[in-house]
C-alpha cells in the first residue's frame, strides 16, 4: 500500500519559537520570514509579546538596510555601463526603503549631470546644425542660473559665430576666458566691429605663426593703420601722439613698413607740435632726422639748435654745439637763400665763438670743424650755382649726409664736377669727408680716437678707393697725434709711421702734420722722439724746407733736453746740433745753442788738456778759439802759474822759469797783450 | 623769447606795424615791458630782423599735410568692406 504523503502542520507558537532563535543568531532577513509567516498562521490566536515585536521591528528594519545596500551596489554597476535613468530608478528604491539621506544626495547629483548632459547634448546638436543663435540662446538661459565659466566663453563663442559681435564682446569684456580660441574670437568681434586696435591688442597675446591667422592680422593691422591715417588727416597735431602710443604699444613698426612710416609721421607732428608750442628744449633733446631727410623737419631742428645754444651759452657740452653748427649750416645751404645766407652764417658763428669764449679749450676743435663745413657747403653750393650740380640733392654737412644716407650723392657730385675745385688737395679733402671713411673721420673729429681706430679695420675692403684711402690717412694721423698727446708713444709712432707711407704728397695733411710736430712749448724728450722720428721719415719721403725747418727745431730741442738731463754728452750734443743746422742754417735758436755747446766743448777740452798739462796743446786751442769764455779760462789758469812763481813756490827756480817762458810763448800767441802775458814778461824780464 | 609772438606780429609786419603793436601789448601787459621793448627793437633792426625772420618761420604744411605718391598699387578697399570681408578662423578651435 502506497504511503500517502501528509504536509506537516505547523504551529504558529514553533514559527515564533524558531523565528525568534534566528533573531539571537542576528540572521535578521531569515528571522524576518519566520516572523511574517507566523503572522500570517496566527490569526491573533497566540499574543505578542512586547519584546517580541520589538524583534520584529528591528528586524524589518535590517532587512531594509540589507537590500538597499543591495540595490545601490545593483546602481553603481548600471552607472558604469551609462545607464544612468535605471541607476536613478534603482537609487530611488534604495531611498524608499532606508529614506538614506546620502543616497538622496547621489540621486540629486545624478539627476542634475542627467540634466546637465540632456543640456550639453542639445546644445551640441544646435552647433553642429550651424545654428549658433540657438546654442548661444541656450546657454544665456542656463547661465542666467549657473555661473559657469565654461558656459560663458562657448557662449561667447556662439555669439561670434552668428554675427553677434557686439554682444561677444561684451561677453569677453570681463576677461575670464583666456583660451587662444576666445582670444582670437575676442578679437574677431572686436575686429568686425570696428575696433582693430583693441582687436590686435588681445590678438598680441596669441603665440601663433598659423598663416591664415598672419594673414588675418595683417589685414587688420592695414585696417588700423588706415583708419589711423584717417585720424591724422583730420586733426594732424592732435592725435600724433596718441597714435604713436598706440602703434608702438602694439610694437608694429618692426613687422609693417606702413606702421614704421605711420610712426614717423607721427614724430614729424609731434615736431611741429613742440615748435608751435615752442618747446625748444623738447626738439632739441628729440634730435628727430628723418632718412631720408625731411628739409621741414631739418628746418625745425636747425632753428631749434640756434635758439637752445644762443640761450644755454656755457652750460651746454661740446657735443651740443657740433650739432648746431651741422644742422645750421646744412640748413642754411638747403633751403636758405644766397641773400640771407650770410648773416645767418655771421650770427652762427658769432654764437659758436661765444661758446668758445667760455670754453677756450674746445675753441680750436669747434672753429675749425665750422670752417671746414662752411668751407665743403660754400664749393658744393657754388656748384649748386653753375649748374653743374643737381638741385635735388640736399647739400649737408657731412655729419648730416651719413645720417640721413645722402653721401653717396654727394661724393658722385665731388667726383664729376673735380675740375671745379681749384686745388687737387682740397678735392680729395672734400670727397674723403663724403666717402665710405666719413663715418671715422667724424668719430675722429668728434675726439672718439678709439672708435675711429676700430672703424679703420671696416674700410679694410676699400683701401683701394683713393677717397677711402685718403680718409683712412686722415683718421690714422688724428689717431697718432692723439696718442702723441696722451704720451702713448708706441702707439703714436706706429699710427704716424703708417700715415707717413700713405699721405701721397697730401700738402695739406703734411702741413697738419708739421704743425702738430713742431710744437714750440714742448720739451719732453720722450715725445720730441718720436716727433723726431716722423719728422724724419717726412723729409726723407717728402723733403721741403718746411719739414726741414720743423725736422731741425725738433732736433734742437731733443738735444738740448736730452744734455740738460744729462743723457747726452757735450760732443753728441755738437755732433746733432750740427746736422740740425745744416737742415735750416737760418734757425736762430739753433745757432745759438750750437755756439754755446761749441764753446762748451771747448772749455771741456781745453780743461782736459790742464789736467794732463799738455799746455801745448791747451795754448794752441786757445789761439784758435773764437770764444773769449775759453781764452779767459786759459789765462786764469796762467794766472795761477804766475801767482806760484812769484812767491817762488816752485821746487827748482830754473824750473819754474822754464815753465813761465813756456807759458809766456802760448800767451803771446793768443793775446800779446792781455793783462796775464803782460805781467807773464814781467816776471821774465825780473828772472833773467 | 620769440619777438614776434610778444607783440603779435606777422613776418611781414612793417615798422610802423611794430610800433603799434608794441604800444598794444604794454597795454595788455601779458609780457613785460623790457620784453616788449626788446621784441620792438630786435624787429626795427633790419639785419636783426634777417635772422629772426629765418628762425622763427618755418612753414610746417609739408609735416601737416603730406603728399602722397603715386600709387600704382591696387585700389585698396574701404574700410567697410575689408571689415565685412574678414572671415572666422576655426583654426584654434579645439
């Protein structure tokens, strides 16, 4: 018989029995079953004890705990995948059944990237669709709640994009967004509404070489400049300056010729601003020389100069007043009539003498750097004047010329028109100062010895030019007579030694030379040998009774320090002074120390021969003798012999006589009747 | 001081032109009277007034106004158009 399977009854008193030992076990979700199935078997049939649905409370509540632990773990995996609507659902139950205030959090944040990520999205699709007023709309909205940085500059950039330009701008006013994106839109807007220097100026901040963008900003630098030019034309003195700031503060001029050329016409307003202003000193400070040369701007400094040295007399330097003199006077044979031209050229001097009447020691430098200028302009102007120059060429001094670039025109000029300088010297004079050698020949006027030396290694390339080469003469000749006055006598030597070789019978330069050389006051041995030297060498290559002259001087000189100081003895000191005088037999001063050294020599010698008693000899040099210094010293010394013999100091009489005949025959033969030979025979006749 | 500022006379003004206008500024004393007197003789000089003329005119038009060149380039656009021909550059987009 087949057993007959029976379902075991349970008792609702054995579920809370069992439910409740789960409970001590803290098997909460097991407890919390058995606890739901007594519930439902006992039907109010046995009582609750407090306790027990205190159990039961607790245990529902860890059973919640448990599952929404569950489930937000369950969550966290769906937000990985990006499912982030289920993760939110499934959060929600996790909140429903704890009421967790953290996860109310994370839904929150959840909701509102979801929301944040809808927005983005859209306003993704709005661009891609080319539709930028829509997105820059979008993002307004948004941002009316929410300051998001990002969200202002892509809206910026919205407004760039759909022709908003002047909200962009207003948007990128506050200089949040810094991105190179911004910066250019910034500028776009700022460009496309007109405002090109406030678009380059932030366009100065973006580092790019792309060409579409060099392009761009070359375009909108042109704009600028145009729209500059504009301002100019409308109020030329007025808006020079600010121009000027604003060109230089977007440091154009060394990328756009326009900008450089818009700069200097602002400098030239500016000029005449101060001049009408008559702010004299400004100008002069300015020192404003266009290349090439602006003859109102050259005007203006000219009579700018005049004013500042006739009111600054002694305090200006040097170098002031070499500017007046080649802004003056280029100015005055620019543009100044032949009328007019002499009085001006009279109250220029007047002044420059002035100033060297306070400053004797610059006088010669400053006379002769005006003479040489007038000199150069007054040939150059005659020119001008018989046609044979061409009038559009500026007529400048040449320390203007090589400013302003016009020495090349010049020189040209010097060199076709040659047969209208009179003097061949004065030609090749001219022509170096307008030559490539210019610029060392005026360092070396401007007394800068060590700049013009450097330069000389510069025309090393064009020592073949006779005009170079010319210069380069003059220049080692100042150098050398620099270092002559600054007792470098090495360095002197050589520079003057190398000028000597190519002066190429420059009569000019040689008589410079001499000059310089033949200095009267001066008596250092050291310099008088190197003058000496050259001198030397000139008369050699290129003898004249000049350098003869100076060569003899200079000679004399020399010897005379050299035996004063006791480094020449007095035979040496005949022997040169001889050959000086044989160069110039008319040197006075020559003769003269030759004379006395002659008789010098003489009285030495005639000393020599009383020491070593060889009256002999002694009475025949003072027979011939043409100097009365040497006879009377011969004479004292017989003066002596007689004083001896008559007090008969002599150890053998006879031997004194002997001795007083002797002397009584030189005596006789140099001056039978001086007082001595007299009394000589005297005591003779008395002996005999 | 510029003699022709301190009595408010042209280049071409004649001495009796000075003499008036002399008589003008020591009325309305914005300079002094050495000053004024100074100016009037420096301009009654005819030699004096040679270089005062030279020094204190210069014509600035040519700086104000300048010529231009020829300009064989071609026409350059208004500044309008060159502005509404500018085009946005997408190169520093991301």
């Amino acid at each position: 018989m087949k057993k007959k399977s029976k379902k075991k009854i349970q008792r609702p008193e054995d579920v809370l029995k069992r439910a409740e030992k789960l409970f001590k076990k803290k098997s909460f979700q097991a407890a919390q079953r058995e606890y739901e199935k007594f519930k439902k078997l006992n039907k109010n049939k046995v009582r609750i004890s407090e306790e027990v649905v205190e159990h039961m409370a607790v245990c529902r509540r860890e059973t919640a705990v448990i599952r929404a632990g569950e489930l937000a773990k369950k969550a966290r995996r769906l937000l990985k995948k990006g499912q982030q609507h289920q993760a939110i659902q499934i959060f929600e139950q996790a909140f429903k059944l704890t009421g967790d205030r953290k996860l109310l959090e994370t839904i929150s944040k959840l909701r509102a990237d979801s929301a944040d990520k809808d927005f983005i999205d859209s306003v993704n699709q709005a661009e891609a669709a080319g539709n930028f007023s829509k997105a820059a709309e979008m993002l307004g909205r948004r941002l009316e709640t929410c300051a998001d940085k990002s969200l202002l500059c892509r809206r910026a950039r919205c407004l760039v994009k759909s022709g908003q330009w002047q909200q962009a701008a207003a948007v990128y006013a506050d200089g949040h967004c810094t991105e190179t994106a911004d910066l250019y839109a910034h500028g776009f807007a700022l460009a496309k509404e007109g405002r090109f220097f406030d678009c380059l100026t932030v366009w100065q901040r973006i580092q790019s070489e792309h060409p579409a963008f060099t392009r761009q900003k070359e375009a909108v630098v042109s704009l600028f400049l145009q729209e500059a030019e504009a301002e100019l034309e409308k109020e030329p003195l007025q808006n020079a300056d600010d121009i000027i700031s604003r060109v230089q503060s977007l440091a154009l001029h060394g990328d756009f010729s326009s900008a450089a050329e818009l700069l200097n016409r602002c400098h030239l307003l500016k000029l005449a601003k101060l001049w009408q202003g008559n702010r004299i000193d400004e100008i002069v400070k300015r020192d404003v020389i266009t290349k090439p040369l602006n003859i109102t701007v050259l005007a203006i400094q000219a009579r700018a100069a005049f004013l500042h040295v006739e009111a600054g007399g002694s305090k200006l330097a040097v170098g002031t007043i070499r500017k007046f003199i080649d802004l003056w006077l280029s100015s005055l044979f620019v543009s100044g009539t032949e009328t007019v031209r002499e009085p001006l050229v009279k109250a220029g001097l007047e002044l420059v003498k002035k100033y060297v009447g306070y400053h004797p020691d610059s006088g010669g430098q400053l006379l002769r750097q005006w003479e040489k200028n007038v000199k150069l302009l007054s040939i150059l102007d005659k020119l001008r004047a018989t046609g044979k120059i061409d009038k559009s060429i500026l007529l400048l001094t040449p320390a203007l010329a090589l400013r302003t670039g016009t020495c090349r025109d010049i020189l040209l000029l010097i060199v076709e028109n040659k047969e209208a300088f009179s003097d061949e010297q004065f030609f090749l004079n001219a022509a170096a100062w307008y030559s490539k050698g210019a610029a060392a020949l005026l360092m070396a006027e401007n007394h800068d010895y060590e700049g013009a030396f450097t330069y000389l290694d510069k025309l090393d390339k064009d020592k073949n030019d006779p005009f170079v080469a010319h210069a380069v003469t003059m220049v080692r000749v100042a150098c050398g007579l620099n270092a002559l006055s600054c007792q470098d006598f090495k360095k002197a030597q050589t520079l003057l030694a190398t000028a000597v070789e190519s002066l190429d019978g420059s009569e000019w330069l040689l008589e410079q030379l001499v000059a310089e050389l033949d200095i009267e006051e001066d008596w250092d041995a050291e310099r008088l040998n190197v003058c000496a030297d050259i001198l030397t060498l000139l008369q050699k290559k290129y003898p004249s009774d000049n350098v003869a002259a100076a060569l003899c001087r200079v000679m004399t000189r020399r010897a005379v320090e050299l035996f004063n100081t006791g480094k020449m003895n007095i035979r040496v000191l005949v022997k040169t002074l001889v050959t000086a005088s044989a160069l110039n037999p008319d040197d006075e001063i020559t003769k003269y120390h030759l004379d006395g050294a002659k008789c010098n020599l003489e009285i030495a010698e005639l000393n020599k021969y009383i020491d070593r008693f060889k009256l002999s000899a002694a009475g025949r040099l003072a027979a011939d003798t043409q100097y009365s210094e040497v006879r009377e010293i011969f004479f004292n010394m017989i003066g002596q012999i007689c004083d001896e013999a008559e007090q008969e100091s002599f150890s053998r009489a006879d031997a004194g006589m002997v001795l007083v005949q002797k002397f009584l025959k030189h005596a006789k033969s140099v001056d039978p009747l001086h007082p001595v030979t007299l009394r000589l025979e005297t005591i003779a006749e008395k002996n005999r | 001081m510029n003699p022709y500022e301190i009595l408010a006379v042209h280049s071409d003004a004649t001495p009796h032109d000075i003499v008036q206008a002399a008589a003008l500024a020591l009325r309305t004393r914005k300079y002094s009277a050495t000053e004024i007197a100074e100016a009037r003789m420096q301009l009654m000089n005819p030699e004096k007034r040679i270089i005062l003329d030279f020094i204190y005119h210069v014509d600035i038009s040519p700086l104000l106004h300048p010529g231009k060149g020829t300009d064989t380039s071609e026409p350059t656009l208004s500044v309008t158009e060159a502005t509404e021909r500018l085009e946005y550059l997408s190169v520093f987009e991301s």
